[in-house]
C-alpha cells in the first residue's frame, strides 16, 4: 500500500488535543501546546507528503489573502508556495506600507476580502505598539462578519510577523531543531543562545527573537537571552518565557555578552534588534509626523548601535559553544561582514560555513504555513491529511 | 440525494431563454431580461453551492485578466475570488493609470493577452467618453483575433466599471435586494430612491447611478432619482431608464431633494457623483495636458459640491423612509461624516446602523462575475452546473 | 475513441531522444537537436489539447516564479498562461529593474523562491555581458541547494529572455514557421532574412536576431543577416550560426543591405538592434554610476541610428521577396511608422497586412514555455501527455 510513514504521522498527529479550528494565530503564546505539537506535526506530515511526490491539495477553490505592510521576500514567497500547495489561489492587497491603518477602514477592508477566503496572512512588524493590535482588529472585524453571516466561511488571521511575535518563523525554526537533533523530544535540555548582534542598520523588528524565547522554553529546552544595555525585549514576551521554562523543565536566563551566552551551546541564533524604546518613539514620531526628529531618533540609534560592533558572531566566539559546532540560525537576510556590508552580525567564515543550513532553516516555513492553514480551517486535520491518501494523487501526473 | 435546492435551481435556469454565450458584458441594457435574469439566478445558484461546500470548479486551466484603469480594492478582490472559485488563474495587465490608451497599442495588447484566457475584466471609469469607448476597442479587437483563428478561444469582456455603466455593481445589488425582500419578483413596487450625495472629493463617476437607475426600472420597481442642478446624469441612460420603467410597469421620476425622492421609500442609494459636463471637461484636459487648467477644475467643482452639504443621508432624512426604516445601499467606500471626512454623504449615525447591509450587500459581487463568466462560456450554463454535481465534490477535502 | 492526432504527436514525441529532464534551458545552442524537437512537437501536442478542449493540468499544486529584469507584457503574460494552463500557480519576484544584483543575494534568493516551485523563468536582457551571466548564476545557486538536500525538487531555469538568446521567442517562431510551411521539415531551404531595422529608440537587446539566426541554421534554412556597418552581433552568436549551418545543410550568409537580404526571401524578420559595443558600454557605465556618460551615449545611439532611417520594410522592399509575398515576422511591439513613430521598422501598409499574422505568431509562446515546463520537469514527456489522456478531461466541466 505504500506510505505508511505518513499514515503513521497522521494516526499520531489524531491523537493530539487541538484546539484551533476556526481560530486565528496571532502569537503562539495564545495557544496550547497541544496545538502547537499538531501544527509541527502536520508540518511534517504536509513535508512527507511532497516528498513522495503526493498531491497535498486540501481545498478545490477559495483564496488566500497577504497584507504585507512590510517588505518581505522569503515570508511572501513562503505563504503563496503553501497556499499552492493546499489549493488556494493568493491575492495580494496592497495598501502601501507607509500609513498606519485603523478604524472604519480596516473594519471595512477586512470583511471585502474574506468572501470566499480561508485565510489573511499579514505582516505588520514595523511599529512597535501597532502591529499586532492591528491584526487583532482584522481578526475582530471578521468575527463580527461571519457572526452576521455576511461572511459564509470564516477565514483564519496568521501572523506573518508583528511586533510581537513571528509565529511561522519561530515554528519553522523549531521544526529545523526537531528535524536535525532528531525530535522534538530530543531539544529538551539543548542550550539555544538567543543574543543581540550588531548591524548597521536601525529598526529592526523584534519579534524574531521574541518568538524564539517564548517558544523555545515551551519545549524544554535551556534558554539564554543576551544583549546590550538597553536593548530589551518587550516585557510581557520575556516574562511569558519565564513562565513557560518553569512549566516545561526547560530554563530561561539572561547573559551579558555573547560569548557568555554561547558558553556551551547547542544552537546559537545572534541577530540584530533595535531597542524597544527606539521602536516605540518611532511609532509616536511617525503617527504624530515628526520628520525631522526621525532622522534625529535614527542618527541616535544608529550611534547607540555602534557602541557594539563587537556583538558579532565570529569562529572566536563560535569556539565557546558546545565542541565548537553549535548549530547556527538566522532568519536572514543576515548582515554578513565584508560581504553586504563593512561590519555586521557575523564573520563571513561563520556564515559561509552555515550558509546551506540557513536556507534549510527556511524551507520549513512553507510547510508550517501549510500546516496552520489545515489546522485553522479543517475541524479534523488528520482526516484531512487521510483524505488525501484515499486515493493518493501524485503532484506530477504520471 | 441532497442538493434539492440546488437542482431547482438549476432547472429553473435551464427554462430562461438565454442568449449571452461568447458575447461581452459591457452594459445591462444591451442585454435581454431573460440574460440578465439568468445571471441573477446563475449568482444564487452558485452561492448555494457554496454553502453547500461544493466545489464550483467549472474550468481546468485557463486565465482570467484583469485591467484596472482606476485605483480598485474591491472589485479587483471580487474579480480574484470569482476566478478562484471557478477553476481561473488570474493575471493582471498593469498598464499605469494616467494614459488613456486607444488604436494600435489597445488592439495588439488585447490580443496578446487573450491566449488561453477565458475573461477579461475591465474597469475604466474615470474619464467620461472615454471608458466604454476602451472597452469596446478591447472587445472588437479580441473578435478580429478569434474570427482569424488566431485566438482558438474568445475570451469575454466584462466590465468591471466604465464611465456608462458598473454592471457587477448594480446586478450584485439587485441580487442583494431580491434576497432582501424574497425575491426578484418582490421587487415590483418597491421604491428605490437614487439620490446624489455631499462628498468632500471630486470626480467619482456616474456609473453607479447610471447603473442603477437602467436596471431597477426593468424589473418593475419604481425609481426616483434626485440630485441639486447640474448633476445630470448621462441622457441616454436617464432615457433608457425612463423606457425600461414603461416596459416594466414599474416608473421613472424626478425629486429635487433627498428629502423628497426619500419619502416613503422602501430602499434608498444616497451617493456622490460629479456633473457629466466637469467629467467631460476633464477628460478633454487630460487629453490636451492642461495642468493648470485641471486644477482650476478641481477647485471649480469642489466649490460647487460645497453649496450641497445639505445633501448628506442623516437620521433625520431617513425618518421620512417607509416606516422610518428603508433599506440603504452604498457600493463602498462611504464618506461617512465623522469618520472619515468632516462633512459627507451620510452620518455616522445611520451608516453604523447599516454598516453590516452594506458589507451584505459587497458579498453578492463575487458569485455575479462568477455567474457572468459561466454564462458567457458555457453555451448550456445550467448543463455546466448540473455537472458539477455529477458527483458533488466538496470544496474541502474532507 | 478519439483523440487520435494527439495520440500519434504523443508516439512520435515518445520516439526522439530527448536529454533535458532537471535541466535548464538557457540557450537553444546549449542543447542538442532532439531536444529542440522535442520541445517543438511537445508544444504543437498541447497546442492539439486545447484545440480539442481537453485539460493540459500536468501538475496538481506548485509554483511557476518569474523573475522581470526589464519591463515586459507578452512574456510576462504567455508565461503566466502556460503556467495556468500545466497548473502551476505563479509568483513574481520584484527585484527592480534599476539594480544589476548579484553574489550573495542572487545565491540566497534563487534558494529562497524555489521552495516547492517547478520552474524559475528570468528576463534579464537590458545589460549585454550580464543577463546570461545573472541566470547561470541562479541556475547554480539552484543546483547548489539541490544536491544539498534543501530543495526537495530541482525547479529548471527557463530564459525568457538575456542579452544572448530570447529561446522561447525564437522557439514559438520556427514552431510558427513549420505550422506556416506545413512542416519543421519544410522549411528545409526556405530563405529567411534577419535585417536590422531603423526605430528611434535605443538600447533594444540584440538577443532576438541572435536566437533566430542561431535555430533556424539549424533546420536546414538558408539565413541571410543584414544590418548597417556597426551593428554587429555578438561574434559567439554569430560563429554559432555558421557553424550549425554546415551542420545542417543550410546557410549562413551576411548582406549589406535589407533590400540585398530580402531578395528572394520566403521569410522577413526586420527588427531593430542596438550594436554589441553600445550595450557593452551602458552595462559598464551603469555599474559605474555615469549618468551624464550615460545620456551622452543615448545621444550617440540615436544619431548613429538616424543614419540609417532607410532601414525601413516597406512595399517597395517587401516586393523583392518570393513573389513579393514573404511571411513577414515580428516579435512585437513593432515601431510601425506613422503610427506609434514618425519612422520605423516597417511601414503602415506592410505592418497592417501582416498584423493578424505576428498575433498568431505571438500565439505559439504559450505553447512553448508549458512545452519547456513539461521537458525539464518530467522524465518522460510523452507519457505524461499520454496519461492526460487516460481518460482525457476537458478543460471546461460541461
């Protein structure tokens, strides 16, 4: 009969306790672990299904619909590559990146583009305070909708990044980890070094390592979180992986350098971050249109950023982790010195030595979109994926 | 087994005499009421499918283009899910939207676009003498090809608004007041009042008035048309509109005030437009490159607006309404007093009341462009339907 | 049964041996004759499917991404419906078009766009020295990922258009040339005369004169090139021709005039070019930033091109040809004079007779990219053709 593999995901993955049906994912922290293992499953189960060349075609129609009020590349390319996977045709809305939207008019927009739609996927990182308030009221405004049965489906909000959270990087992260040490279960008790990195570049989000500490500490694993004076991460996101490493036997703890942190690590991830006050006040500057204190606020950041140059990720530091061979992660695109720019977060040696597993890092992130839009819009997920089994079609007709 | 409601449905199609295959859809009145209720009937139909979970997947392959001339969310979006739903990929032709193109380039680009496609959209409304006038040139053209064989299909034009006509506006609210009141044939009697509109901007265009007004009055409703002086819409369909009520036994009259075409109205479409002549003069500007001259009209027309704030859809003016209570239509987005402009075509107050109406009323124009293009190609639309039960497939595999 | 014209195309595709499968296609003279036919008879096949309305869905979910380095409809366009048309879902990379990118970022983002995709096609020909050069780059990074483990699939490269070869143009021109003739083995000693020709723009890629003089020497053709003294190709191009040419039993032959190219022709290609040493040095001053150098060229482009205004295909030279009847070919747009230009390619009077004629030469591009898409993409063409068939599905569910 042929892939039982995948039958044996798929029997695993209905034993899970999910919890997501008809729900959104905003950030991960919202969600049970339960549901959190389904959606690392089904992420597999959708990856095993490709690679033996099955139709993973979940859907006969509808659409998925990306807001990006934010550059993007790889998130963009990821979540119109899972919806093709699935069977949605993608749209775009367009709404230029320099406004904040809110109000009547995202009311307005988000129930115009869910008829017929199973799932928003947004990224609005780049105003700390803002970004995630406004896919809550995408969220909201659709709720309202399908409750006035104006809208026949109900079509599921997934965060492509916010200024919380990046739930499908961090996840696509974590199913990197699961599948290079072997399983889930086996990163409990991995050190994963999450630590600031210089760039010379300012305002960048911090919802990548925000997403990592809160996640990674669900799962047991040893957490150490490190930057510069001044560059903390938002609060509530930091408290959250306190409390998450009390209650999964992991830990969470904070270092003062790099080096400190990567002291024998399994998995260093040194990435730039702007300071949280820096995001706020760009935020205040921006709604309240001070142009010239912008460029004041980046002259300022960027000074601030230079003070630390030497947070780079160099073999010197890579050296002080576990056997000199941790595991190195990027979301890239990384600020690689002397080759995309004079200094920056890590040596070109460390990089170039890496390069193949950051691109492998990325390829999971098709798959976890993939795998939320099943669990979001599907009542059963491993019926679904059974369904497709019952007969197997191959992708290619042949 | 099932799907009862749907067969009727269909049947009820089979029995209208239809005659729309492989021809265009530029404007309802050169279409026979047997086509248009067809459409109609097509719509709802399809949406029952839909909320059956069915897949309304008629074609395997095949493109549907787009060509926006004029800024579009909505309309771009209702276009995207009409070919998702049905089985098109779509593309869109992004031809900038500050030239008015005609002659060799309109001929040779509607050919090169027609290959394998089934549909091509068009919305070009904003210079008055102009809109209608591109699309035929688009139709004509994609004829010629097909008659020389060059295209081994014709693809139908469908206008997605024009400077005449904005038919999957006004076919998307005449299905939305039939499924208000009951039905199509519920509608006769009732009063619809089409009355202009303060807005704070200049240049919106006359087809959703036009529109309106030519397709209420064939289906035996009487409608009232009001607007201040020197907002006429375009004659011929203020004629048409007049002949259609006569044919229909429904009726055709002028008010001079909102408060009076609203009075005891059951439906009331308070919207903004500006006078032919200014859109006629602007198309001629552009045409001729007056910059200076275009602003002097802007200014011009701003004032005149200006002397009809008074013109504004209130509690107040509502409370003369059947009962107090007529159903209001808007084709989005509304001006809205308040919100999101000083002073504009209604108050916050009476929108928010029948704000969800109006995203019910949005809801219909994705399964009417459906309907238009399976009635354009498909020779036997209600064969096509049938066969999409034959067996029923599920829009979700599951 | 049915269908037997296909079935017959189907065994003599399954007979030629073909060599492209997880391959790129990047120029014609990189890949060996049977392939060439293969492609040609693989596109004439689907071309037969749609004619008797059947399904040509090869794939069952993926992705089609293009990569526009220069501003295009047609190829845009074509390469989207054959996409549609094989089932492939489509995404554009939006680079710019101002930037020549390489190192690092075309290595990381040719990995990060070729998750789950099928195909990558890139139009990269504004910069001679740098279009091919920029594919090749893509081609390896892909490559590279592959064997690596990181894409599960090897999506192939297609050009669609460098500074060298533009092989789905010159592809979808000889398969018009034998639909034309009867036959690719009637063109055997047909005359076709490749001139430059005057047009008031500059900068125009040489890459089209290049693909056609290198695949019709091929066939057996007698190919006659012309253009004024500078105007030459790249030698390498040139050479080539000459060389398959005596491989072939053709001819290779140069004349100095469009009127000396034109004597006797069945076949005309009068298009304009700019010279090798023009394009050579716009890549270099763009790469250095020369902007005032660079409007300095533009200038000396045009006035060397305004010598030759008399390179113009009118009535009077089309009389020279065979019977002065030749099959006049365009790859579109043309500068039509008195038309778009004051004095162009080709005059009015010969464009309007042979208009319908480069649609339908136009017409064949989409064939031939789902013909690519087929060869490079699955082992054995002829059996995935066959199984459309097995049993065959229309494209419209009626």
């Amino acid at each position: 009969m042929g892939h039982e593999h995948v039958h044996e995901q798929i029997t695993a993955l209905a034993a899970l306790d999910i919890d997501f049906w008809n729900r959104d994912f905003l950030l991960t922290w919202e969600h049970r672990e339960p549901t959190l293992r389904a959606v690392l499953l089904a992420a597999e189960t959708i990856e095993s299904l490709v690679r033996e060349g099955l139709s993973v075609r979940l859907f006969d129609g509808g659409l998925g619909v990306s807001i990006f009020r934010d550059k993007s590349t790889r998130t963009r390319y990821a979540f119109r590559a899972a919806c093709s996977l699935v069977g949605l045709a993608t749209e775009e809305l367009d709404e230029g990146t320099s406004q904040i939207a809110h109000g009547e008019t995202v009311r307005e927009t988000a129930a115009m583009v869910s008829f017929l739609t199973e799932v928003i996927g947004i990224r609005d990182d780049l105003f700390l305070g803002r970004g995630h308030a406004y896919q809550q009221e995408v969220a909201a405004a659709i709720e309202e909708s399908h409750r006035a049965g104006v809208l026949i489906e109900r079509p599921a909000v997934i965060n492509l990044q916010s200024d919380l959270d990046h739930p499908t990087q961090s996840l696509a992260d974590l199913r990197h980890l699961a599948a290079h040490f072997g399983s889930l279960e086996a990163l409990r008790g991995k050190k994963i070094a999450v630590t600031w990195a210089y760039s010379p570049s300012y305002g960048k989000p911090l919802s990548v390592p925000q997403g990592v500490i809160t996640l990674c500490t669900r799962f047991g694993m040893d957490v150490v979180l490190a930057h510069p004076e001044g560059y903390d991460l938002v609060d509530d996101t930091v408290s959250a992986a306190r409390r998450f490493a009390g209650e999964s036997g992991g830990s969470f703890t904070m270092a003062d350098s790099m080096p400190a942190a990567f002291a024998g690590a399994d998995i260093v991830y040194p990435k730039s971050w702007a300071p949280a006050w820096v995001m706020r006040e760009r935020t205040r500057l921006v709604e309240t249109g001070g142009r010239a204190a912008l460029d004041d606020l980046e002259r300022q950041a960027l000074a601030e950023n230079a003070r630390h140059r030497d947070w780079e990720c160099t073999a010197e530091t890579m050296r002080g982790t576990r056997q000199g061979a941790a595991l190195y992660l990027h979301c890239l695109p990384a600020d690689v010195t002397g080759v995309n720019c004079e200094s920056g977060e890590v040596s070109r040696e460390v990089f170039e030595r890496a390069r193949l597993d950051t691109y492998r890092q990325a390829s999971y992130k098709p798959f976890i979109i993939a795998a939320l839009i099943l669990a979001a819009r599907f009542r059963d997920p491993a019926a679904a994926l059974e369904h497709l089994l019952q007969p197997p079609r191959t992708r290619r007709r042949e």
